[in-house]
C-alpha cells in the first residue's frame, strides 16, 4: 500500500474511533508508518487528508449498500437485506457517527461527502419503495420518501441504542420492529393493487 492510502486508512480508522479532534497528525503518522515529511508531501494538512478520508468512507459505504441494494428480489426482500447485512453494531456506522463530530458538521468541506452519502442513501431507498408500490408489492399508502427516511434513522438510531447498551440486542429489536411494520405495509397475494 502507497503511503498516501496508508495515511487515508489511518485517516479514516482514527476518525471512527477517535472524531476529527481526537485524530491528531502525529497519531494518523504513527498508524499509518509515515513520517511527517510524507504526510505533508501528500496532503497540505490534517483537513486535506480528513477530507479524503471521509469521501473514501463514504464511498465505501455506498458500494456496500448498493451490492444489498441492488440485488436480487423484492422491494421488500431488498430493504430487509440490507436491515439484516452484517454489520459492527457496537463500532457504530462509520458515515452517521460524523454527524456527531462537531468540528466535521461545522466545516461545509468535510461534511458534503457524509450529507452526500445519507441523502443519497434516503433516495435509493425511496427509489426501491417507489418499486415495490407500483408493482403492488406495498399498499399505496406507503410514502416512498418517508419509508426511507425511517429505514434510515432506524439503522442509524439503532446504532446508537446498541453502543448505548452495549449490546447489538437494541439494534435487532429496532431493525425487527421496522420490518414488522414494512410488513404490514405488504399486499396480500389476495388483494389487488
């Protein structure tokens, strides 16, 4: 790995673990091997480098939501894919706990990948209940918009209720609840749409 990626994985490891403050040069220099010197070769500072770090981070997590996304089956069978992938519940969602750093929601640079990556996350979710309404999979009166919007804050709540515990348990319970409502919303082979 090129020392440029070595600083971007330091990078983006730190700023999970740690936030955009606790994530100091010297810190991202000693995890990714790299000397100072090389560090501002590559990058002209700490937000230069939190910048690509974040856009890897959420580029990241949109290839991993698409792959579920963008397989095969139902609207539903689609959305309940990606609620049940596998997941590091208690390390939190690595886009959504950005949103609680207050020196990356402050900088406009740094959060247009995270604002980005959530509002493009809500419309292909809206997309795929948008799907699943017109082939009369869901009642019509499922709001595409809307459905995304809580399929979104039930993972990114659920993270948080489950690092709060200390126990993936509230993420499942939020995640079950939130399907047995979408399956609610199912037509019945019986009904017509």
């Amino acid at each position: 790995m090129s020392t440029p990626e070595r600083l971007i994985e330091a990078t983006r490891e730190l700023l999970w673990e740690r936030g955009y403050v606790g994530t100091s040069p010297k810190a991202i220099q000693q995890q990714a091997g790299a000397g100072q010197g090389s560090m501002y070769h590559h990058f002209t500072g700490k937000p230069d480098l939190a910048l690509a770090a974040i856009r890897r981070t959420a580029e990241e997590m949109r290839g991993t939501a698409e792959a579920v996304l963008g397989g095969p089956g139902s609207a539903y069978e689609r959305v309940e894919a990606y609620l049940l992938r596998e997941r590091d519940v208690l390390r939190g969602c690595p886009v959504g706990r950005l949103t609680m750093d207050p020196d990356v929601i402050a900088s406009d640079e740094l959060r247009a990948p995270v604002t980005e990556t959530l509002d493009w996350l809500r419309d292909r979710l809206a997309g795929i209940v948008e799907e699943g309404c017109a082939q009369g999979e869901f009642t019509d009166a499922l709001d595409s918009r809307e459905t995304a919007a809580t399929i979104v804050a039930t993972v990114q709540g659920g993270y948080v209720l489950a690092r709060s515990a200390g126990s993936p348990a509230a993420f499942d319970t939020a995640v079950r609840g939130l399907l047995s409502l979408l399956t609610a919303a199912r037509r019945t082979r019986t009904e017509t749409p």
